[in-house]
C-alpha cells in the first residue's frame, strides 16, 4: 500500500456506485449502496509495514437486497495462469493479510472469475476491535469454469464489507454466479465511523502462508504503473523543464504531443486528466496560450498522443511545449483491470 498515485495520502470519495476508487496503487474500493464512504492510504499499520489501505463509513445505510461493499484486487490473467483454473488441476492457493476493524465479528473474503461467474466466498473473524490481526485463508481451485490468462482480469480477490441477499451464498465452495458474502458476516457499512484497514495483502500458489514479500520502491512503482500513471508537475514555469509536460507541434490548429510511457501498460490506456484550463502552451514567439481541451488521439501499451485545442491559427509545424497553468495540473493514464 505504499505506492499512492492518484492522491498521495489524501482522502478520496466512494461516491459513485459500482465505480472503482483507489486509496492506493491496486487497491480497489467500490459499493453499491446509498452508505457514505471514504477511503485513503493510512500511516495507520502493524509492525514492519508503512501503509495501509483505509475504509471509513461516514453515513451509514441499510443494507439492501443489491447492496454491497468491498476493498480488493483484480489480479491480471498473466500473473494467475500457472493456477490451471477451470481445469481438472486447479492448484490450491493460501492469501494472507493483516485486517484491522473498529466492529468485531465474522467478515468475509471473496474470490471471482473475470466474468464473475464463478465465486468462492470464505469467513475470518475480527476478535479485537481497532487492533492489527493476521489472517491466512487457503482454498481449493475451481475446476469448472471460464478463467482468462491473458492480460484481463485472471482473479478477483478481496475482503467483503458487506453485501445485500443478492450477493450471499453458502461458504467455502465454488459457485455458479456473483457472490460476495454469507448470511452471517458483519456488514460494517451499516454504522457510521466503522473503519477497516488492510494491507500484506499476497496470494500464493500452495497451503502455506510464506512471508510477506518486500519488493524495492522502484520495483513496485514500476509494477503499480503497469496499470495507472500520472505525471504531475507543480511549477508553472516555461523557461525550464519544472513545468514542462512535453515537447510537441501545432497542427491545423491543434497542438499535438506525445507522451512516452516508463513501462509496457497493460492495453492502450484511457485519459485521467485535470481539466484543461490546467494546462497552457508555450510557443517560440507565441504568448502563452490557454488549453480548451485535450483528448488522447492515439493511445498504445508503450506511449500516447495527446492533442490539445486552443486558440491558435498560425503556421503548422511550429514546435512548442505544453506546460502547466496550475500547481493541480496533471496527466493520468488509466489501464486499470
């Protein structure tokens, strides 16, 4: 839960239903449900680790037949393929996390085929309220069933904090349908100020839990980047490369860059921009120039080109740098499973 790109620490909204948000780099919150909920990265961890990944009900709801609430990950299909799922030499595999709660009782954790066709939801218990505690699950493979081992979304994986009638099912076996929780489980998006914390969140191949495996800053921001990326730049100076984007040229009256990418992305990602009066041009003899809009105009795993509206109508060809207007200008790229 280290790598944080989108908000670095700042609390985030689950404010849209059925939309994912990411309190840190991979960690995927989403809900169903007219229940208000924050989540962020938190300093708030058990020994030897620097973050965690934050839940907190503000608004409390009750919880429907279609509702749910979740924190977890899509794993990619290429990571998850040696498994064998959905054959008959499906191999065991054993998660391991640190959870933390201000509600004790039995939660639930979940496990889902890209298509959600197929799950497996399995109980641990909280026994102490606001206190680290170590969990180790370990299931079966699911023989049956369609399970990608491509770059989509091979194993989906995460902790259950609630769920409605419509996602509950019998623990510890593989079902046929959509399934996040069990009768039984404590829904902590009930009651406002509920909080849950997680985070050495690991899935293995085999029945035992093995230490969590500390990777190097520089690797694990490469591997979150795979997924999401965002430049960012605080300074609006034009003179130097402090507020420089990239370099680029106009063309029938737009301006066109392109932006490299530091690792293979998943697939061609989508655009996660600030709003373009963000950003501004800067030309050889041209006056800074305000953006009106930018789209990306041809998107690739290895780079993208962006094109910029504005106001200009000169000569093509012209090169020139697009440049922050403001400290909260920034350019994401979105490939998220």
């Amino acid at each position: 839960m280290v790598i944080d790109q989108r908000n670095a620490g700042a609390s985030v909204t689950v404010s849209a239903n059925d939309t994912s948000y990411y309190p840190a780099d991979r960690a995927m919150v989403r809900k169903n449900s007219s229940a208000t909920i924050t989540t962020q990265q938190s300093t708030t961890v058990p020994t030897g680790f620097k973050n965690s990944a934050l839940v907190t009900v503000t608004a409390g709801s009750a919880v429907g037949a279609g509702n749910y609430a979740l924190i977890g990950q899509n794993i990619e299909g290429f990571n998850v393929s040696d498994l064998g799922f959905g054959t008959a030499n499906a191999a065991t595999i054993t998660v391991s996390f640190w959870a933390r709660s201000s509600a004790t009782g039995t939660y639930n954790f979940y496990f889902a085929n890209n298509a959600d066709s197929r799950s497996y939801v399995t109980t641990f218990t909280i026994n102490a309220a606001n206190t680290f505690e170590y969990k180790t699950i370990s299931i079966t493979g699911d023989t049956s069933g369609t399970w990608t081992t491509d770059n989509t979304s091979g194993l989906k994986v995460g902790v259950t904090l609630g769920a409605g009638t419509t996602f509950q099912t019998t623990a510890n076996t593989w079902t046929t349908g959509t399934y996040l929780g069990t009768s039984t489980a404590t829904n902590t998006f009930l009651t406002a100020a509920n909080t849950f914390y997680i985070t050495g969140l690991q899935v293995e191949r085999g029945t035992v839990a093995t230490p969590f495996e500390y990777r190097n800053y520089q690797q694990e921001l490469a591997m979150c980047q795979r997924y999401y990326w965002r430049m960012t730049r605080t300074s609006t100076s034009t003179s130097d490369v402090t507020g420089a984007f990239a370099m680029g040229q106009t063309w029938t009256n737009t301006f066109q860059v392109y932006i490299p990418f530091p690792v293979i992305m998943r697939t061609g990602p989508t655009a996660d921009f600030s709003a373009a009066g963000t950003f501004q041009f800067h030309i050889g003899g041209v006056t800074n120039t305000a953006v009106s809009g930018l789209t990306i105009n041809q998107s690739l795993v290895d780079g993208a080109r962006i094109q910029c509206s504005w106001t200009y109508s000169g000569t093509n060809g012209l090169a020139g740098q697009l440049a922050a207007y403001n400290a909260t200008a920034y350019l994401g790229f979105n490939s998220e499973l």
